[in-house]
C-alpha cells in the first residue's frame, strides 16, 4: 500500500479493469452463474437430508430427488414424473439446477419462491402422496432430526415452514457456474468454438434471447408457447391460465432455462420432444416464425451444449432411522395398518 | 533393517501381537468388518455410476439405489419393494451393505455372489422390468460410458458380464466397519456400555449365535425360519425349496446380517416387523424356545444398535445424458412410442 510506484499504477489498472469489464460483457443478453456462497453450513446439511428423504411422501419410496435426480441434471429425464401409486403427473419436471434464478417456481408460476415450491410436492396426491402433518410428524419423531432443527433454528420445533426453508436453502446452492460459455462470457474467448460462437450469434440474432436471457438463460418472464403457430400437445396445461384465471393467460408459462440443457431432456413443459434438433426447429417455427438449415442448426446446439455447467457434487446424506414414533409409510393401500 | 537394536526387538514385538492378538479376540463368534480395499478405482466408479443409473430400468426412474438406498442402511425401509409400475415386491429387500460376506446372495441363496444378483432385479418384471439386451444397449449408446468401460476392460465393449462385474466391485466397497462393537472386539473395552456386553453375553448364552456369527453377524448358513413353532405370515416365499426343490428346505433362508440392523427394518423375510424388540422376541421364541425379560431385551437391543458401522460416503455420480441413439424409457405403458 506504501509503495509508490504501485499507486502510481492504480489508475491505469482501474481504467484497464472498466474497459475490460465493459469489452467481455457488452450488453450481453446472458450474464455467468456465480457459484453458491453457503453462509448457513449446517441449514444446507439440513436441507439435503430433507431433499433425499424418502418418508416425506405416503409411500417412504419418492423424495424431491426421485424427481429432480442430482445425478441426471435435476431431472427424472422422462416426459412427465411418475407420482404415488406410479401415477403419471401432469407436466414435465423442471430442473432444480439454478432454480432460484426463476422469477417464480412450477411451469405456471404459481409458487413465488423455492421455499413455497418445496411445499406442493409432498402434499401432492400424484406426486409424494403425504400430508403436511404426517412429514411433520416424521421428521418430529427422529431425534437426530430435531436436534438439527435446534441448532439451526434456534429451537426444537419442527413445522413445514422450517422443512421447505431448508430445502430451499439447499436447493440454492445447486447452481451450475463454470460452463465453458460463462468462460467465454468472463473474457476468455478461446473457450468456446466457433461454431458456438456462431450458435450465439443466431440464438441472437433470430429473437431467442428475446425470451431466453439473464443468467439462467431463461426464468426471466412467461411467454405463450405458440406466439406465431399453435403448439400441438395432448398435454391439458394452460399455464398461467390456471393462476391468474385470465384466457389471455392460456398457454402462457415461464420460460425455462437453457442452463444445463443438454441433460435436461425431453423438452418443453409436456416433454414431448426429445433432441436439442426438434426443440430448436419447434421453437424457430411456432415462437419466431424462422428457421435454420442443418448447419445452423448444429450450431444452435453447440451453443447450447456449452451451456453446461460444472455440476453440483453432492455426498449422499445419511437418514436417521425410524423409531417406534416414526409414522409408517404406507406404499401399497392394501396393506394399511 | 540393519539396525540391530531394532532387530533384537522383533520376537518380542511378534509374540506381544500374538497374545494382543489371541487376547482381543478370545474365540469370538463374531469377527471385525475390515475397511473397503480399493485396487480398482475407476472400476469402482463405473460401478456406482451403474448403481445409481434409473436408466437400467424399462421406467427410467428405478436403479439398484431405489430399493438399496444408501442414505438408509443399504434398503428400502419398506416391507417389499416397489417394483416397476408400482408393483409389490415378493420379499423384503436385503441390505447391501457388507452383502459380499454373504455365503450367497438373496433370501434364497439362488445367486452364488453380487456380480450374479446384479443381474436379477435389472430383467426381473416387478422390479425394473428391462432387459439385459436393452439395457447394454442403454449403457453402450452412451460415449462416455463407452470410454470408461474400455479404460476399465481394456475394450469398449458393453456387456451384461461387465455391467454387473462393475457394480458387483462398487458394492463390494459398501463395508461399514468400526462399529463400537468392532472397537470392543479389537480390544478397546470401554468402547461398549456394560448393557451391551450384557446384551452379548445372553446373544451368546442363549444361542443366537449359533446362526448369527461371523463378520456380518449373519450371512454364513441356511436355516429353517421356525425351528421350534412355525412363522405365521402371508408371504408366500419358500426360501432354499425354490432353489433345491427340496420339501426339507421350504421355509429356510439366508441367516440375514444384524451388521446395521438398526437401520435396516422393518425385520424379517417378510418385513413384518418394525422394532427390534419385536423381532428378538419372536427369534428368541420361534427359533430357540428362549424367553427375554424387559431388561434383557432392552440388553440385546443395545449390543444389536452397537453393530451399526461407520456407512459409505458416497458422492453421487454424474450420469452422462441419453442421446438418440439411448433406448428410451418407458414410464407408462400407454405412452410406447
């Protein structure tokens, strides 16, 4: 601090670092993902035992994890998720991965943060199948649990606000920084190719980041999923519709990342369509009345493939056993008892 | 080595081992869970990215981890499984965990080690209801797995022997040793409470041993479930019968591992059991014509819960993404396509 010749140099070096700043990220539609702080160690701790805890549904067999798999991108990778009782859900599961750059959580929106979304699974009755008042009494009836409520909550009590906080704040540290697009976006331009420099100059230029723009590349805003065409489904999701009652809503839904998206097949919120070709042949067609030849096309999909980023690494947590006071899951009804 | 005063030692050092060693382990019926060897690693992790991969299923959603999960003792915690469409397994699922120690695998000994049982749940139609043809196909459609299998077999070729020989190898890594009990009987007398020793003694005394021993505490015989009065239960599980054909084997299983048992329930071939004072009551009466207080049953819980080991640390693997060429899953028969 004392040497003067090393002041001497600050104003070059900060008028370097502006200029810098301002060369590698021009106005750029997408902005990095910045890897998790984790200021509550212990709340996270917390927070993954809830994630891949099994008795949180009817059955003691699906936990968020089934669902959104940490080994599979944060998804099931299957069109719609298979619930209690195998039955069939309604609609694609989003990935977790970066959720929590979402404007708001579900495809329609209708839960504003990871804490409230955390909520509608387990109470789900095609999804995790429970009550809130039976996770509550599970987790309550462990004491390896209850002394972890105490330590990070401050006391004993264990109520649903507390398990979807802490899987929620364990669900915000599973973002994926690091992608060799992100390199790219920090300054180093040899990080990616050509051809997906190019497949960001289309994705650009065509009118994707229009929508699909922020860190997230995507989960800034809801958008009509058929702006020019209409888009075929079987599948009864009207989106926004469903929140907000409005017909100018129908078929409106958040428009998902792209963050990852190589892993997180099939595609589209009815998971119809199974490669990165068709979903960008789909989307030019039905959102942006274009089109890209083959080569183009190629290009598109490198550019999304360098969209993935360094994947979260997650140590199974270990799960308290049940006792005697531990409600009984329940995976057949025949066998009630 | 040349050091003669260090040499002059060696006999001393030998026979001190030697009484140490005679002394802590005093023809103990139960021998120590020793610590995982890892001379293959990349195969090791071959193995559990197969052991976690829902992909080895018709679903897509089932993997060894779903029924031998473990966050929780190595099963499902269920009676029996759930298997592919929800269906109900036909026995309760057995614990990986120390599994290789077994003198064969499953209730029924019907497969000789881990690499043969692999094999079973993948083609198995109640549990994840693929085949062997698809599910090479699975894994050989996948670059990287590719790549792994021709680093760990020195070819790229992907085969049900290799599939199961590498998750055979990560799960023979799933040992959990240094239990207190293991701690006692490496010589460290404090490591226990005097109710464990108590609950010991009268494990010892009243026979239990005499099937349970060994380092899994289990897993060296067959024997007849109701030595003494018949095991009431609505399983229709024969045991060793359907393996020998033998009438004088129906009933008799695998002597199962109390390594963790405290984890592992609910108890029995059938799961009918979920405390571990209900299970020694009924394995005392049914088997040993044997009776247990109130204290020497809270006794033999204690030195039950003292078998509880250290459990694998497990990072969950990442799993490469499914490509055009991936079979794709099929969740629900309705939706072939």
């Amino acid at each position: 601090m004392s040497n003067p010749l090393a002041w001497a140099s600050v104003p070059v070096a900060l008028s370097l670092f502006v200029s810098l700043t301002a060369c590698a990220q021009p106005q750029e539609p997408i902005s990095i993902i910045k890897p998790a702080v984790i200021t509550a160690p212990e709340k996270v701790e917390l927070g993954k035992m809830l994630y891949f805890e099994p008795r949180l549904s009817m059955s003691g067999y699906i936990s968020c994890n089934s669902c959104h798999n940490l080994s599979m991108g944060g998804v099931d990778a299957l069109p719609t998720s298979i619930g209690h009782h195998w039955q069939e859900g309604p609609i694609n599961s989003p990935t977790v991965l970066n959720a929590d750059l979402m404007l708001a959580q579900f495809w329609d929106g209708r839960a504003k943060d990871l804490k409230e979304q955390a909520a509608g699974p387990i109470a789900n009755p095609v999804e995790m199948g429970y009550t809130h008042e039976l996770a509550i009494d599970t987790v309550a009836s462990m004491p390896a649990y209850v002394a972890r409520f105490e330590k990070v909550y401050g006391s004993s009590d264990v109520n649903i606000d507390r398990i979807t906080d802490a899987i929620a704040t364990f669900e915000k540290t599973l973002v994926t920084p690091n992608s060799t697009f992100d390199q790219y976006l920090l300054g180093d331009k040899n990080a990616i190719s050509a051809d997906v420099k190019a497949g960001y100059q289309l994705f650009k230029d065509k009118g994707c980041v229009s929508c699909h723009n922020g860190p997230a590349v995507g989960g800034t805003m809801y958008m009509k999923m058929g702006v020019i065409k209409p888009f075929h489904t079987n599948n009864p999701a009207e989106g926004r519709k469903a929140v907000t009652g409005r017909n100018s809503d129908k078929f409106v839904f958040k428009v998902p990342t792209l963050r990852n998206i190589e892993l997180t097949y099939p595609y589209f919120h009815d998971g119809s369509v199974w490669t990165l070709e068709e979903a960008i042949h789909t989307m030019a067609d039905i959102q942006l009345a274009q089109q890209f030849n083959e080569k183009e096309t190629a290009q598109m999909v490198e550019f999304l493939k360098s969209l993935t980023g360094d994947q979260p690494q997650v140590t199974l947590p270990l799960l308290p056993p049940s006792n005697a006071n531990t409600p009984r899951p329940v995976p057949f009804s025949s066998h009630n008892k």
